[in-house]
C-alpha cells in the first residue's frame, strides 16, 4: 500500500485477508464467491454508515446484510489510486459512459425502486457496473493493460464491495454484471484488492 501512497486515515488492517475466504457461503441473500489469489486492505469503515450499526458487514445471513460485490480499477500506482480510492470512498461511484445492458430486462425479484412513481425496475437501466465474480473484477483490472507497477513487479488492483441486495440489478441472461446507482445507500467498498500479476 505504500507505492498506492494511501495513508492509515482510510486503512484498517483488521479488514486485511489473505486470498479466498468464506466457500461456499452467501451474503446477503446472494451467493459469495471468494477472491481467489488477491490479498485485501481493509478500509475504514467501521462506525460510520446507518448511525453506526454494521449490520451491513455481517456474514451471518442478518436481514441487513449486504450482499458481496467487485469492481476492478484499470490505473497506474502513485497519485491516481489515491486520489480515485478517495473520491470513491468519500463520494461514491460515478456511472460510466458505455451502459450496454441499459435496456436489458431487471430480473432480481428483490428490487425495490427508490421513487415507485417513477419505477423504470424493469429495465436493468443506467448505473455502475459490478460483479459477484471476482473474475469480472481480474479483467477489468487488467483492461487495456492498465495494471499498476511497483518494485518491478505488476500488479492488478480492485475493490471488494458491500451492495445493497434491493437495490441490485441485473439481467439473467448477464448475471455477472449487477448495476447499482453508485450512492453509498447502495455500494461501499471495504476493501482495496491487489494482485500480482
């Protein structure tokens, strides 16, 4: 993390990991599918989303638990992971420009739109793409080689994410890919991902 130049004001080491953990299991109603072969750097969390309740984090299947979700970032180390890690995790995500599932049909049966006057639910729609695949998460990591170099060794880097489980959209026919508004009311990331490549 120090060729990131993220400092400890947004690390918590009691959220570090080492590899795949958790087989077998789910998250907040929806299967968990470990990262295999990336290690993860806790972010500081803890106490400071819903009044300070972090039901939200839980893995014991509570009914506020957030489901698992990755999301893959294409970039240099230095400045540009500290400052993206930053904006991301003070401010949420942005939506991007190439939205090809917008018009996809939502088929998760737990949506629950925010404005039911102005429910668009059916479609998957515009918003910031994720995965429950850490596979997804290793591509666009990787995507146009972008990947971070440090020590003379390359390095793939990522984030592992809590997402809301009513707010999740998706197609079946692309059921790798969940769309979310981006807000921290609907994905935190918890974890910066690394790995060598």
């Amino acid at each position: 993390m120090d060729g990131c130049k993220l400092n400890s004001n947004i690390l918590d080491a009691r959220g570090n990991r080492e590899s795949g953990w958790g087989e077998n299991q789910t998250r907040g109603g929806f299967k968990y599918n470990p990262p295999k072969g990336w290690k993860g750097y806790g972010l500081k969390v803890m106490d400071i989303y819903d009044g300070g309740n972090n039901d939200w984090l839980a893995y014991d299947g509570n009914p506020n638990e957030w489901a698992i979700a990755y999301h893959g970032i294409g970039c240099k180390l230095g400045g540009t992971v500290e400052n993206a890690t930053k904006e991301i995790f003070y401010k949420g995500f942005i939506a991007g420009g190439g939205q090809h599932y917008e018009k996809y049909k939502n088929d998760n049966p737990k949506y629950k739109p925010k404005d039911k006057q102005n429910d668009h639910s059916q479609f998957v729609g515009v918003g910031v793409y994720c995965s429950p695949d850490p596979g997804v998460m290793e591509q666009y990591a990787g995507y146009a080689n972008k990947k971070a170099n440090a020590n003379g060794k390359n390095y793939l880097m990522g984030f592992m994410m809590r997402v809301k489980p009513d707010k999740i959209r998706y197609s079946n026919s692309q059921d790798n890919y969940w769309f979310l508004d981006g807000t921290k009311d609907e994905m935190r990331p918890y974890r910066i991902m690394v790995k060598e490549y």
